[in-house]
C-alpha cells in the first residue's frame, strides 16, 4: 500500500482556503504571504471547497472507530461526544461474555465489526459537517415563504476565470460586469440587457481579461482582491495582493500601474524614497468627481493617487495594523478603518486625523457614509456596528442584536422608493438586519441563510436587497414584507452579490470559480 504523506505546504494550504471560505479575507492573505503559499507546489485545483473541515470531521470519526473496542475487544460507550478538542471523554466499558469455540454458557463471541458500525453509524447521524448547523429558523422579517426558486438553466453562467472569484461589480453606465479573481486576472464582460439564460447564451458573452502581470512574469501572489467602478464608468480600478493598483478603460485597455516596481511611484518630499503599498490592497475607491483613487492597504497605510497621472497625492501612516476598508466621503474627505479597532476621518492635505473614533473592541470591517456625508457607519468583529457623527465627533448610536461578527453593512439609496434611509448589516450568524438609524434600533431580521453571510447589496429604488452567503444560496427580498421572492442555490460559497443600474439583474461571484447573472425578469 503506498505511503501516505502529508507536507506542511499542503497543511498550509488548507488552512489558508479554509480561512477564505470562512470570510476572513485579511487574515488569509496575510498568512498566505508568511506561509508563501503562491511558491507552494499543491496542486490546488484538485482541492475541493470545505475540505479542512472534511478531513478534520473524517479524522474525528476515524478516532471514534478506533476507540469504540478497547484492546480486548468491549465496547467503549462514551459519556459525552467525541470533539476535536476532548478526544478522550469519560467513559464506560461494556463487557461481553466471549467463548472459545462456544462455551458452556451458549454464548458465541462477540461480532465486533457488527458493533462498531453500528455504534458509528449512530454517532454520525448525530454530528454535523462545517458549520452553521441546527434548525430550521423561522423568517422574523416578515413570513417565511420562500419564494420561487431559480434552476441553473434560468440563470447565465459566466465561465472564464480558474479559481475563487472574490469580487464583482456592475458599471454605473453600461451593461458591463467587473470581476476580480485568485487567478491573478480581473475580466469585464458585456452581459446582455436583454434576460439571457441557458447554455447557448452563457456561451455567446464575452470578457476581456485584465491581467496583472506582464508576459513570462509569475502570476502567483497577484490575486485580485478588490476593484471599483469610476462614477462616470469610463474606467476601472483593481487593487491586488502584489500591493498595487491599476486603472483600466471601460474596454479592458490598461492606463496605469500605480506602486510597485515598473509602475508609477511619485517620490515622497523626504528623502525621495517611492512612495507604494507593500502589502495586499484590501480597499480601492474612486472620489466622486474621478480625479483620485483611494487604496487602503495591509500595510497600514492609506494612498490618495492622481487618477490622470499615477502620482501620488499623499500616504496616510495613521493605522497601527492593517487597513481593511475606505470610503470617501466628499472629494477631499475619506474614512479609514483597521484591524487596530479605529476608524478615522482624513483629509486631504492634512496630515493628522480630522476624527479619530474608538469604541470597537474588535477588528472593523467596513465603514459606509450615508446620505450626504451625516453619518459614518461601521462594522466590526466584535458583533455590533457604530453610527458615528462626524459634525458632533462622537457615536450617536451602537446597534447591538447580531450575535456574531459583522462582516458587511450597506446603507439603503439615499432617494429610494421607501422613502426613509436604512442602514443593512450582514453576519456570520446567517442572518442580514435592518437599522432605523434616527432611532437605532432593528427594523427587520431577514433569517433565512444557514450559514455566514457575506455580501449584501440593494436595488437602485431600494425595494429589494439581494444577499449571499456561505451556504452557496443567493437570495432577493422583498424589504416591503421581508419575504424572499427569488433564490438560487449554487455550488460555492458566495463572496459578493451587485445589482445592475437598471435593478434588473443581480450578479454573484462564488468560491468554486464561478460568476453568475439572475435576471429578475424572467
């Protein structure tokens, strides 16, 4: 039988997919640089999605087998289930009578195989595989009806990209969708305004690639990790692991690599060393009259870039650990936030914080402005997310009932059909919530993942808000009643969720590679 080896990059290598897969985007990147995993030689297209979690769980019931008979052959029953962290609970030994070729008592010997598969099969019917078990939750935003569910031949499949697919975004003026990979490549694909669907149409949409190396360069190590969309959709930014960005047309042609070796680095005004990111960019954001982009990095540091230049405008060294978000809020002003528990307000040109907020006691995620620059939102590892007054310099409101850490918040559009401004969190409790942020308390739980959520996004009005989750289920609501009208169960988790301009299609990109159109008309 051939020897079964098992190597410290493969061991690496799980780790790292099982943190993706798990939503902790940051951590994973900065342990795939420690443990170099793109010099790795793991063949990383034959492992399949959950498969840490598989092979802990198949271990476990290995080690039940292997315990259920003690060395003279009794049965082992246990006081309490076998865990990964108590693999020796109390326990209690049954004995059975055994005879040597039938004793004087009529008993035969004791079948042991019979014994342990039955003690095993009982065993497993009781443990669950990965997480986000349990019942069935009922839907507390309103019914819990389910809504129509959408086959795979009702939904366009856009095939292109060879590995997880972390991002996508729709432009704000064309039918055009951006999505950024692990395979070191961004794509725009002209999806049709039309509904499509089918294997024929799937076939008939092209993309044009956007790769972020140079011919005979290794592209390991250059995963894109997130981009934006000019306002005016004339250009598109991604950021990448590499620690640069660059600026594309809106046809794929690409106009600047900004940091980096090879790429635009203004000198700094001391010393003249260049001025780049030297880490993974988490966040990328274009201002709103596209002049600047905004790239918040692992490093710690926040780079304002002359978007028709490349050169760099000013760096931000405010943060004591790694950036994990931006946004701006006016042309000159912009928000920040860390895994150092901060977020702060910069502007350019000066260069302290405008506003330093503290009150998280854990990693924040994310920070939105919401209508018109009067509030700052946050969201954090520590379950709860912040409403921050930037006029009053203080939190006006902390919105607590998540029961787990936040990954994502998204304010509803400011002029939308519902007429009042919501604030919409996701967690990897499984659940999305909707905040009155005048009064700062839970409008609506929309309950009906089973598992992690990690993007949400509303429509153009506001009536609906698309959500998706680690579960591999891609659900729209209906915020009117809180009911699920439309849902689609793909075969990966999903990473990020976007609404075309019109409101007509929702895009989803997934960790199995895959990035799929539904078409709400249909």
């Amino acid at each position: 039988m051939a020897t079964t080896l098992v190597t410290s990059d493969e061991i690496n290598y799980l780790i790292y997919r099982y943190l993706q897969e798990s939503g902790f985007q940051h951590t994973a990147f900065t342990f795939g640089m420690e443990a170099n995993i793109a010099k790795s030689n793991v063949n990383t297209a034959s492992v399949p999605p959950g498969a840490l979690v598989s092979f802990l769980q198949k271990g476990l019931q290995y080690t039940e087998l292997e315990q259920a008979v003690d060395a003279r052959g009794d049965e082992v029953l246990y006081d309490e289930p076998l865990s990964l962290l108590n693999t020796a609970p109390a326990r209690s030994v049954v004995k059975r009578e055994r005879a040597s070729g039938g004793g004087a008592d009529g008993k035969g010997s004791m079948d042991v195989d019979g014994d342990i598969g039955e003690a095993a099969h009982a065993r497993g019917n009781s443990m669950g595989v990965g997480g986000g078990g349990g019942g069935a939750r009922s839907a507390q935003g309103g019914g819990d009806n389910g809504g129509v569910l959408v086959s795979d031949d009702e939904i366009l499949h856009l095939a292109g990209h060879s590995s997880e697919v972390f991002i996508c975004a729709w432009s704000p003026t064309a039918s055009l969708l951006a999505s950024g990979s692990g395979d070191a490549t961004g794509r725009i694909w002209s999806v049709p305004d039309a509904p499509a669907s089918s294997a024929s149409a799937s076939a008939g949409v092209k993309s044009v690639v956007l790769r972020q190396s140079v011919p005979h360069e290794d592209a390991r190590g250059k995963d894109v990790t997130t981009l934006d969309w000019a306002p005016n959709g004339t250009q598109l930014a991604t950021g990448s692991s590499d620690g640069r960005a660059r600026i594309w047309s809106n046809g794929g042609e690409l106009q600047l690599t900004l940091g980096g070796h090879g790429g635009v680095a203004a000198s700094a005004a001391a010393g003249g060393a260049p001025v780049s990111h030297v880490g993974p960019i988490f966040a990328l954001k274009w201002n709103h009259s596209c002049t600047l982009l905004l790239s918040g990095s692992v490093d710690k540091t926040a780079i304002v870039w002359d978007a028709a230049t490349g050169a760099v405008r000013q760096q931000f060294r405010l943060h004591t650990a790694p950036m994990l978000d931006v946004d701006w809020r006016d042309d000159d002003t912009f928000a920040t936030c860390s895994t150092d528990k901060q977020v702060l307000v910069c502007r350019l040109g000066e260069s302290d914080a405008y506003r330093t907020f503290s009150g998280h006691t854990d990693e924040v995620n994310c920070v939105k402005w919401g209508a018109r620059g009067r509030l700052l939102a946050s969201c954090s590892d520590d379950c709860t997310a912040r409403l921050w007054s930037v006029e009053h310099a203080k939190c006006v409101h902390t919105l607590s009932a998540h029961t787990k850490e936040l990954y994502t918040i998204k304010w509803s559009p400011e002029n939308c059909a519902r007429g009042v401004q919501q604030l919409a969190s996701a967690s990897l409790d499984g659940t999305v919530r909707l905040w009155d942020v005048e009064r700062g308390v839970c409008a609506a739980t929309l309950d009906r993942h089973s598992e992690a959520v990690y993007s949400i996004a509303f429509s153009p009005n506001g009536e609906l808000l698309a959500s998706g989750s680690r579960d591999k289920s891609l659900h729209i609501w209906d915020l009117r009643d809180g009911c699920v009208v439309k849902s689609y169960k793909g075969s990966g988790g999903i990473y990020e969720v976007c609404w075309n301009r019109q409101g007509t299609q929702v895009a989803a990109c997934f960790s199995n590679n895959n990035l799929v159109v539904m078409d709400l008309r249909t």
